[in-house]
C-alpha cells in the first residue's frame, strides 16, 4: 500500500466545534458561516466539526499516514491568528501523524504578517494556507501578501489557495476567483509553489498558458462534489502527476448519498480504482509532498 498523506484537511479549535455559529457572529466570520452551516437540500450538514482525535480516528480509517492541517481564509486577521495557535498544539500533540500550513490576513500589516510566519517556522509550520485573496478581500498585488509569497519560497514553502471553478453550480458563499490572478501570481512569484485547491476549477485545462509554470500544483480536495471520477486521468494527463496532490477536504462531507459522515477512504478508492498507475498514484498521495512538509532549519 502507498505511504498516503492528505494534503488538505481542516481542524478547528474547541471553541469553534462547541457553537460554529456563535464563534463565527462574535468574530464577523460570515462567509465562513455561508460555506460551512449551510445545509445540503436534504437537510443534511454539508460538514461534521470532528475534534483531533476523531480526525485522526477517520486517517487510521483511510491508512492515511500524515494530515496537513490548512487554516482557513478568514476575513479578519485575529481568527487567522487563533487557528494558527490551534494547529500549533495540534502539531506540538502529534508531530509524527500532522504537518500544518499557515493562515494570515494581509490586513495585520507587513510587520505583523512576517512576524507570524517566523513564529510559525519556529513551531514547525511547513507551509501557507488555505488563503483567498478573493474570500479574505485584498488584492493579489496587495505588497503584504506579496511578501508573504515571495518569504514561503526562500523557504520551500508550499502555498495552498483556493479555486472555485467558474462552470460549476453555484453554491452558498462562492466567491469568484479569475484564473488570471493565479497565472499572475504564478509568474511573479516562479520560486514559489503554488497548489491551487480544488483541481485549480480546471485552471489547467481551460488556460493554455498554465501548462508553461511548472510552480503551478493542483489539489483534489471536493472533487466528488464538483467532477466525475475521470477527472483524475484527465488532469494527470494533463499536467503529470508530479503536479497533482491528494487531499479530501476533510471534514466536508464529500459523499453525501453514501455516508452520513465524512470519509477519507472513499476519496481514496476513487483515486486507486482511476486507472492511474502506481507510480502516478504513489506521486499523488505522498511523492510530490514527501520531504517538504518540515520547515528547513531557520537562518541564523
């Protein structure tokens, strides 16, 4: 069985899990509530609030063998900072099962944004994200945030953003976020490893040009919500698996007529049974990841 590491699961903190929408109302997190709360037509969350030891519970499940833990969007810069200090206890409980990626807010300022990377570094964040520059409301030629990209790929950080793909049905909370900001961001920042989550919305497909920026990576988080299970031949064949990294979108529930809670492994099965080969799929849950989910050693 391939080593498997799950590139985009998110945990949230005790007192987020207790009352999602009361902490969201105290801290203006509104279009986290528009995505997360909402209900499926059924009547059905679309998401489950699982705590550290239900999510690992739910890898032991899937033979998942590390989870990257992404931070959230967030709108305000101060719930960047309480999810980030979560993932760090997360992190400081089970280093040998969690890696964890950053979340920040260009709205803290400059100095306040380099200096929370430089303490995520020092506790063992290996990466950026899950950011949106069009949930969170800068814009991506915001000079913070440029910094930000431009310091993860001095360190070999990867820097998870999300896509929504401009095709798909519309949804509670989309936000619309033009393909042309991530080739440009792709193009100012070349040293800079850009996943862009969601299979990119198709981003490889429908633009020529993206082919040509070898920093561009693509999760696979949601894609049962969204695409058919061919989608996995198509984009490997696309952009190579060497590009294409495995992550479920943990805890969304990504098979709402199969499961009443969400399930790593059946993501999972979808991949193996793809027809993708060995070698393709031994990139996809851990060969383009493995080695780059601990921070190098800081510079003197």
């Amino acid at each position: 069985m391939p080593r498997r590491i799950d590139s985009h699961v998110h945990l949230y903190p005790p007192e987020l899990n207790r009352n999602p929408a009361g902490w969201a109302a105290v801290r203006h997190e509104r279009q986290w509530s528009a995505l997360a709360l909402r209900r499926r037509r059924n009547g059905t969350p679309v998401q489950t609030f699982p705590d550290l030891a239900g999510l690992l519970r739910a890898m032991d499940e899937a033979g998942v063998a590390r989870a990257v833990l992404l931070g959230w969007y967030w709108e305000k810069p101060a719930s960047c900072r309480e999810h980030n200090r979560f993932a760090a206890e997360c992190l400081r409980l089970h280093s040998d099962r969690l890696s964890a990626f950053a979340t920040l807010h260009p709205a803290a300022g400059s100095s306040a944004v380099a200096a929370e990377m430089n303490w995520a570094r020092e506790v063992g964040f290996s990466g950026l994200g899950e950011l949106s520059p069009h949930a969170q409301g800068y814009a991506v030629d915001d000079l913070a945030f440029g910094a930000a990209l431009e310091r993860a790929g001095e360190w070999g950080w990867p820097v998870n953003l999300h896509v929504s793909d401009p095709a798909a049905r519309p949804y509670p909370g989309q936000v619309a976020t033009p393909f042309a900001d991530f080739l440009r961001l792709a193009r100012a920042f070349p040293a800079t490893r850009l996943i862009l989550a969601h299979w990119g919305g198709l981003l490889a497909e429908r633009e020529p040009a993206a082919a040509a920026l070898a920093n561009l990576y693509y999760d696979t988080a949601a894609s049962p919500l969204t695409y058919d299970a061919g989608i996995w031949r198509r984009l490997v064949g696309r952009v190579g698996a060497e590009r294409v990294v495995f992550g479920s979108d943990y805890p969304l529930n990504l098979y709402p007529a199969l499961d009443p809670e969400p399930r790593m492994a059946r993501l999972i099965a979808e991949a193996e049974s793809s027809g993708l080969t060995a070698a393709e799929l031994g990139a996809i849950f851990a060969g383009t990841l493995e080695g780059r989910l601990t921070p190098p050693a800081a510079a003197p």
